[in-house]
C-alpha cells in the first residue's frame, strides 16, 4: 500500500525550493495590469507568452517581506494561503485584501499598499513567476 498520495510536503521539504536561475523570458513582464478598479487581482503577460493571474487576496498571503514570510514559516502556510482561524471564533468581518496603490520597484518588481496599510513587500518579478498559480504551473509543482 502506497502512502504517496497523502505525503504532506514537510517544511523542510519547501524551503528546499530550486532557486535555479529562470530564463529571462520567464521573469520579463510584457504587461502588467493592476485590476484595481475592479478588485480582481494582478495579471501578467509574459515575454515567453505565459500569463499569470493572482487575486489580490492570494497577493496578500503571499507577501514576500521578512515579517509575514516569518509569519508564514511559523505557521507552516505556503505563500497565497489564508491564516488559519480558529474555528471556535466568529468570523470577525475583515475588508478583503485589495491595494490602495501600487507601484513599480525599478525595472524588476511591483509593490502594493494594501487596505490594512502593509506596504513593505516587494513582489519580483522572479517571485512571481515562482509562484503562479495557474492550473498549468501549480499541477506542474506538484
Ligand atoms: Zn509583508
Ligand atoms: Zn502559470
């Protein structure tokens, strides 16, 4: 009897992530569109034709500064994954993520701050490509 199916990936196993350098092409943007107006999320065309999309929510989570990247070690979350809450507490009401603004970080990031007055993760290019979460990209992590 084959336990692989249910394999939880261990900590360790993903801060062992391949940080092999990733063609330019992958990690150029041709277009960026913050759907702000709408709420919707970042979406990305890249030069190598691939698009990404991600929530603001996803974004969020994903924050890639020490203090939630922390956070997020602590807690065993993944990048993009909501904070657990305890089940015994009522859902308090919370504004769902969204940017109030966001901005360009020289030619090799984007940076959001958000409604709960974040600011200080700085989303790479690079990051983001790592973590699309198109159906492609994430069956491929797998
Ligand atoms: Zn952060
Ligand atoms: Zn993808």
């Amino acid at each position: 009897m084959s336990h692989e199916g249910i394999r939880l990936v261990s900590a360790e196993e993903a801060r062992r992530a391949p940080e092999t350098e990733l063609p330019r092409e992958m990690v150029t943007p041709a277009k960026v569109r913050v759907q702000q107006s709408t709420g919707e999320g970042l979406e990305i065309e890249w030069k190598d034709g691939h698009r990404s999309r991600w929530s603001f929510v996803w974004l969020r989570d994903a924050c890639p500064c020490a203090t939630c990247h922390e956070e997020r070690e602590a807690q065993g979350r993944k990048p993009g994954e909501g904070k657990v809450k305890p089940a015994s507490l009522l859902p308090m009401y919370q504004a769902p993520a969204r940017p109030e603004s966001a901005s360009p970080v020289g030619n090799y990031a984007i940076s959001f701050k958000w409604n709960d007055g974040h600011a200080s993760g700085i989303y790479s290019w690079d990051y983001l490509r790592r973590h699309c979460v198109c159906e492609e990209c994430v069956r491929d992590s797998r």
